[in-house]
C-alpha cells in the first residue's frame, strides 16, 4: 500500500489469560476494525501486538481507535524502514531524536530478528543501533532503567518504534457482559461507566431528567458525556426518561426527608425494569460510599434492595482526586463541572435522611403509589444510538 502508515499496540492483562485468551484477542481484533470499516487497513494480531495498517488518510481514525480500545496497555506509530543496516539505523535515529525533543534522556535498544537472513543478530542491532545514538550524542544509554526503549524488529519489513502513548488498559470491550449505566451530569457516573468499560462490559446509559424543571443544557451534558463513553465502548444507547411526574409526586406525597432516598429507588426500579427489556445484566452507579447524604451504607441498602439484579458501584472506595483525576484523562470532567444541575433544588431536601429504614421507606413507597408513574415514563422512554466516534445517529 502506498503511503501507508503502521500503528502497533500493545496488549495488556489479557496478556495473562490462560486458555480462553483467544477469545479476548480475537474481541480486541474486531473492535479495531470496528473503527476503521470500510477503509483499507489491515488489523491483525500477532504475539501480543496489534498491527494496524492503515492509508494516510486513515491515520486519525486509527490513532482515535487506539487511543479508545480497552485491552490495549499502550500504542506507538511504527517506522518501516528496508531490511538494510542503513536504513534500520536512520531509522532508530530519527526515532531517537522524536524521543529527545519528548523530553527523555536515555534509552536502549531491544531487538527481534525474525528474519534471519538480516546480516545483524538481535544482539548486534541493539549494539549497532545503540552506538549511532550515542555517537551522536542524541540520548544517553541506560540498560536498567531506561526513558524510552527503542524497539527493532525484522519481519518482512524493518520495524522501529519507541516513545509510547497511553491506551485504556483493561480488557477489551464486550468481553464482560452487559451493564446499564445510571448516568447524570456529573463527575462520578461518567467516571463509573469508563470503569465498567475498560473491564470488558459492554454498557448502556440510563438518564432521568425533570424538564422543565431541569434545563435542556442539563440534558445535552450527558448527551455529550454518553457521547464520550460511546468511544470506549464502540458505540453506545442513552435511554432518557422524563421523571417530571415521578418528582413531582414524591414531593406532594412523601415527608421532606425521605424524598431523595425514594427517589433513588424510583431509579432503581425503573432502571431494573429496562435492564430487563435490554439484556443487561447488571445495573451501574457512581456512588462512592459517604461523598453525599444518600451515599451512605443504610441509604445504598435501603435502595439496594429493590434492585433484582447486581448493582456495581465501581466508585465505592475511591476518592474524589481519584474519580477526578480519570475524569479529566477521559475528557468528561469539562462538560461535569458545566453548572446545569440535573436535578433540581426544589426536589432537593434540606435534611435528608441519613440512616434510612426499609421498612419506613417501604410504607412511604406504598402510599405515594409511584409504580403506575415508572410504568408509564419507562414507556415514555427516547432511545439515542451514539457512534463509536462520539456522533448522534
Ligand atoms: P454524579 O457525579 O455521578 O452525578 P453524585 O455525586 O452527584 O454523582 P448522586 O446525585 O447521589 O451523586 O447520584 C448517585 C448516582 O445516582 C450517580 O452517580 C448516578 O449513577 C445516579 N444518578 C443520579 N442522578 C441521576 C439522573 N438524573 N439520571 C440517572 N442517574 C442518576
Ligand atoms: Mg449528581
């Protein structure tokens, strides 16, 4: 192919699956070409590596693949070089001097020869290699802890590659099942869902919203969070469904302090019912144990209970540096921190409760006789399919 550019990843824990790591591998594979349909690259998986082969054209929508394919540990665009000395050592210079303008100071060489015929051995590259780098004073070596490793292999063409970029780490999507994801305009259920995602689930989006109590701005946040998901996971579903009613029943019929706890497990509820109709297998929040009022342990036990499925609460024990922190490496933390609240104060007790009982909030549950509403803002629901890059279909 002319012009043509060769990315390769590296693959990460599933490198530690035994017998069924075909199955991840081959999952991984699919999900790279996912990306690229329809274009002429090649996608193939060999000892622990993923090649794309890709027209220059392409070369954006394989770099956002590769940036966004759970399973992956780490990807380098690759110089091909001819099978001669010469051009195996231009092409480590260049990509020596690539890694000291990133700021590293040493490096070494790691050399595969699979094709015997090359006049080095693999010992001989790397000292050949290595030597050029040093005499021209581009990068010191340092064998132990080096920078950067500059890798050399000789297939059916020379290939050079060092300086890494990040990858999602994980497993590859759709190896883990199917979750649905509780997804609000916040910093924690984006967080959550990517979470679920990098360990092989394939996940769907579930958003309540109260218009007009909440804002069309508050709705079009998650649209564009789901939308950032929708890349990891090669393609995504947000259900959206209106709790106007729902809310405004709660607060006509329940006491003040009980009103968020049971507004939780009108989610639940409702969520339950649509992982039911959709085949998902377990429900997904991004609470995280004592952050707010209903996060507490009564409080998730109480809403626990009205969940017929496994509820994954990836977030439990982590800090808010933390969530924050994957937040901004994903890109969903600048449209969180945008001030449309997605619910909305009017809903909001002052004193909610801490240490909700069940069986009070059963009684309360019974006399506001919410379950007609679910039904119906259930089947009310909107369904927006988001590509696998980030567009509204
Ligand atoms: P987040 O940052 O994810 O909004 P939070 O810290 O604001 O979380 P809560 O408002 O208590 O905490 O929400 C806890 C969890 O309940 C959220 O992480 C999310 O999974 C779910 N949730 C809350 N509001 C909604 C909503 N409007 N639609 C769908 N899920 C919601
Ligand atoms: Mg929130």
């Amino acid at each position: 192919m002319k012009n043509e550019i060769v990315f390769l990843g590296r693959i990460g824990e599933l490198s530690l699956k035994g017998g069924n790591r075909k199955d991840f591998e081959e999952r991984l594979v699919q999900n790279a070409r996912l990306f690229l349909e329809g274009s002429k690259a090649s996608v193939r998986l060999s000892a622990g590596r993923l090649y794309i082969r890709c027209p220059e054209e392409k070369q954006d929508d394989a770099v956002f693949a590769l940036s966004h394919l759970t399973g992956l540990a780490g990807w380098a665009r690759v110089r091909t070089a001819e099978k001669t000395a010469q051009a195996v050592t231009a092409a480590v210079l260049a990509e020596a001097e690539k890694a000291a303008a990133a700021g590293y100071k040493t490096f070494k060489i790691e050399a595969r020869r699979a094709d015997k015929t090359f006049p080095w051995n693999s010992f001989e590259i790397a000292r050949e290699t290595g030597a050029a780098v040093f005499q021209a004073g581009i990068l010191a070596v340092d064998v132990h802890r080096p920078d950067v490793v500059i890798m050399v292999e000789i297939r059916d063409q020379a290939l050079v590659y060092g300086t890494e970029n990040e990858a999602p780490r994980g497993l590859p999507c759709g190896t883990g099942g199917r979750g649905l994801l509780l997804l609000s305009g916040g910093i924690d259920s984006p967080v959550a869902g990517y979470r679920m995602i990098c360990r092989g689930m394939k996940v769907d989006s579930l958003y309540f919203h109260s218009h007009p109590f909440t804002s069309p701005e508050a709705r079009k946040k998650v649209e564009d969070l789901a939308a950032i998901l929708a890349a990891y996971n090669i393609g995504g579903h947000l259900n959206v469904v209106s709790f106007t009613e729902v809310q405004r029943r709660i607060k006509m019929r329940c006491p003040e302090a009980f009103t968020t706890v049971i507004l939780r497990i009108c989610m639940m509820k409702t969520a339950a019912r649509l992982a039911a109709q959709i085949g998902s297998q377990a429900i997904i929040t991004g609470e995280s144990l004592g952050q707010v009022a209903s996060q507490t342990m009564e409080n998730m036990a109480v809403v626990n209970g009205y969940a017929p499925l496994p509820v994954l609460r990836p977030l439990i024990g982590m800090d808010k540096e933390e969530i924050t922190a994957t937040a901004k490496k994903i890109g969903s933390y600048g449209i969180s921190i945008l001030p449309y609240e997605d619910c909305c104060v009017i809903f909001s007790p002052k004193h909610p409760v801490l240490k909700a009982k069940a069986d009070a909030a059963a009684s309360i549950l019974q006399d506001a006789d919410l379950d007609p509403l679910l039904d119906e803002a259930l089947a009310a629901r909107e369904h927006l399919r988001i590509s696998r890059f980030g567009k509204m279909l």
